[in-house]
C-alpha cells in the first residue's frame, strides 16, 4: 500500500471534510493520528471507519487552538512519532450574516481566530515535524478565496489570507524536500450534507479529495502549489 509505515497528522479530521480524507489515507495504510478536544466526534470518527481493515487511527486529545495547546500536540507527537510524512490542515468554521460595515467585532475576532490564527498555529506545529526529505503539507482551503462573498467578508479575508500563506509557506521550505499544496474545494458532498438532502452530482465526496491527497503524495512531483477540486468536470 501507497502509505504503509507512514504517518499522517490530519488536523480538523473529525470535520465533514476531514473524516472523508482520514478514510482515503487508512485505505493506504497510512497511521492517521487525528487531534480532537471533542470526544464525541473522535467517537463519531472511529464508528465512520471501522470498516476499514488498513491503516491505523490514533485519536488524541489537542487541538491548535491556541499556542499552548499547539506546543502540548506538537511535543506529543515527537514523543510518539519523532517525525511524521503528511500533514492536512482541514480548519475552521463558517459564519455570516452582516455587510463589512456592520460585522460585530467579537465575530471578527473570533473568525480570526479560528480560521486564520488557527492555521499559522498549525504550521508552526506540523511542518518542524515533517520528513525534510519528502514530506508533505496540505492546506485544505474553499473557494470563497478567490471572490467575493457578501455578509460573509472575513470569512472570505479570511480564506484569501489562508492561499497567500499557504504559496509562501512553499516558497519558504523550497530548499527542502517538503511539498505544500493548496487544495481550493467547492461545495461537498459531505454526510450531514446529504443527510439534509443536499448535494449535486458534480460535487466531490470528501473521500476523493483524501484519494486526490494520496496521488500527490505517491507522485511526490510538485508541479504546482495550488490545486483546484471545485466541481468534477472542473478541477485544475
């Protein structure tokens, strides 16, 4: 198998987009270790893959949240793991509801937080760790990065802000082994999504966004940083 003896750290991977890409990395024998401060989604996570005789799933109490809780996660991997090959950021929530000019701040600042903030965080934590020779980091990002989004704004900044980290990340560890990739996403097929009776046929599961991750992983050739999964008939 493409990922057997290797270890994935896949933060957000209790998500609706994250579960979908630890499926695709235990069906390639990857060690997926998946940090969580919410038991009952890392329980969730494991009912949702326990058909899946390869692969290890490793639960963990952390998050990157903050810088402490960042620095905790980060120690305990290096205790387990001391160096791991792949590592997804799938972060973030969504909020909107109000024009530019009248956003509440403690919205802002939250959003900031949680979907700026939080990425940085995992970065400083993941890619220290990587496989200098030959590891990977993937950004998982939506397409409110590239445009406009009224009574939303922030959370597009936000996004917007996430790509230009993202491509200077890569240029910053262009010396090294070390792939970066940014994953611009559309709308998914995800399970609470289709449980409400929402989806359309051009759009992804998540799961083939983790089968997209595990390619790039086994070609290990960078053609490009960012990578475009907005619908099927429409990747890039």
């Amino acid at each position: 198998m493409i990922l057997e003896n290797k270890v994935a750290v896949v933060a957000g991977g209790a998500g609706g987009v994250g579960e979908g890409i630890v499926r695709a990395l235990l069906k390639n024998g990857a060690t997926v270790v998946v940090p969580s401060r919410t038991p009952y989604k890392l329980e969730r996570l494991k009912e949702y893959v326990a058909d899946i005789p390869t692969g290890q799933l490793a639960t963990v109490d952390g998050s990157v949240n903050t810088e402490e809780n960042a620095r905790r996660l980060s120690e305990s991997l290096f205790q387990e793991f001391k160096q791991i090959d792949l590592a997804v950021a799938s972060l973030g929530g969504w909020h909107q509801g109000y024009p530019l000019y009248s956003y509440p701040m403690h919205e802002w600042n939250r959003i900031l937080a949680d979907n700026l903030t939080s990425h940085l965080l995992a970065i400083k934590t993941f890619v220290p760790l990587l496989d200098p020779r030959k590891g990977s980091y993937f950004h998982i990002n939506g397409f409110s990065a590239d445009e406009a989004y009224p009574m939303a704004g922030p959370l597009a900044m936000a996004a917007a802000a996430q790509k230009s980290m993202i491509q200077t990340l890569a240029k910053e560890v262009d010396k090294t082994g070390i792939n970066v990739f940014e994953l611009i996403l559309g709308p998914m097929k995800t399970r609470d999504r289709l449980k409400h009776g929402h989806g359309q046929d051009d759009w992804y599961f998540p799961e083939e966004i983790g089968d997209y991750i595990v390619h790039l992983v086994e070609s290990h050739i960078q053609e490009k940083v960012v990578h475009y999964l907005l619908k099927k008939e429409a990747s890039a």
